[in-house]
C-alpha cells in the first residue's frame, strides 16, 4: 500500500518537470566532476594543471573543483614553490 508520503512525491514528479536544459547541465557537470576527480588520482595538481589535464578553461575547472571542495570530495594541498598557487587532492576519508 502506497504511503502518503510517496503519493505526494509521485503527485509532485508529475506536476513540476525538470527542464532538458537543467538534465543536460547536470550530466555535463557530472561528466566535468568525473574528469576532474580522475585527474587527482594521479597526484595534487593546481587549477592550471587540472585545465590542462581535462581540456577545460580555468574558470570551469576552479568553479568546479571549489564545488567539489565544498562538498568534500577534494582538499586543499600545499602551495606550490614559488607561493603563488594553491594545489588540490583527493580527500581521504
């Protein structure tokens, strides 16, 4: 038997539809996230080499890589040698 709660998220699904533009943002930034989270297995790595690595411009990369940041998937490493960037890491659990 089908609860209240359920019925009203069903109610929901059928009333208020995600537009495709909003289905196709989402996959894409899944498909950046993955990108990025598989360039950090290789080591900390800072904006520039991350851009270079997933072919994406700076921008994308930094806005998505301080997502990931907030959410906790990715930390922040150490400065680089020259003091002038910041390097990102996989988080460890």
């Amino acid at each position: 038997m089908a609860t209240e709660k359920s019925m009203t998220v069903k109610i929901l699904r059928e009333t208020h539809k995600v537009s495709d533009e909003v289905k196709d943002n989402l996959k894409q930034f899944n498909k950046d996230k993955k990108s990025i989270l598989e360039a950090l297995k290789e080591g900390e790595q800072t904006i520039a080499q991350l851009s270079k690595a997933t072919g994406m411009d700076r921008a994308k990369t930094l806005y998505i890589t301080m997502s990931l940041a907030k959410f906790g998937f990715v930390a922040v490493g150490k400065v680089d040698d020259m003091d002038e960037y910041f390097t990102y890491k996989l988080k460890t659990k």
